[in-house]
C-alpha cells in the first residue's frame, strides 16, 4: 500500500525511476525554493528575529535553531513579518504541486507546516 501511494507521487511530480535488473539503489532528492535563500537574507534585517538568533547562540533559546544559517523554530522556518514575503510564501503553497488545495484552511495548514 507504500509503495503505491509513493508511486503516485512520484507520477505528480513527473519523477521518473529507472532500476537495472537485479540492483537497487537508495536515493533521496530535495525540492527547495529560492524564497528559503530569500527568507535566510531577510531574517539577518529583522530586528526581532535577530533577539531570537543571539538568544540561540547564546544558549539562552532552546525552542528555536540554527540551520545552515537560517533560524528554526521546531521544523518551522522563521519567516520575518513582511508583506510582499509573505504574499510569495502564500503563492509558492498554493501554486505548488506538492501540495492539494481544496481550501484557504488546507493551505493555511500547509503554510504553518513548514513556516
């Protein structure tokens, strides 16, 4: 029952996996946005995100962290409150074909996933 669900979606994603006979391999892949690198840029400006990385580099934050540059909170990406970044976040999740819409709560939950 995996494996098909997993097939599937890989087909949405118009992933091809080709197998020579009697070798397996393991492989992952990771889809990315250039609005992460965005995110990562813009967090270095915002004044209440930079309080929260010196309380983590200070060892004084625990339930945030920093990742390859880019502060966490838990596996949410910290993202800095501004408009036209956030209009991006929304139109990259609901244009994505990672993700199903069948409404603004899906989406929403979708978005609080991840940021």
């Amino acid at each position: 029952m995996q494996e098909k669900r997993l097939w599937k979606e890989l087909d949405v994603l118009q992933t091809e996996v080709v197998l020579p006979r009697n070798q397996s391999y393991l492989a992952a892949f990771q889809i990315s946005s250039p609005l992460v690198e965005q995110i990562k840029q813009q967090q270095r400006d915002d004044p209440e995100l930079m309080k929260i990385r010196s309380g983590v580099e200070e060892e004084k934050n625990k339930e945030f962290t920093i990742q390859n540059e880019v502060l966490w909170h838990g596996n949410r990406l910290c993202a800095p409150n501004i408009t036209a970044l956030k209009k991006e976040l929304l139109k990259e999740v609901h244009n994505s074909t990672l993700t199903t819409h069948p409404g603004g709560m899906k989406m929403y939950h979708d978005l609080k996933t991840h940021h």
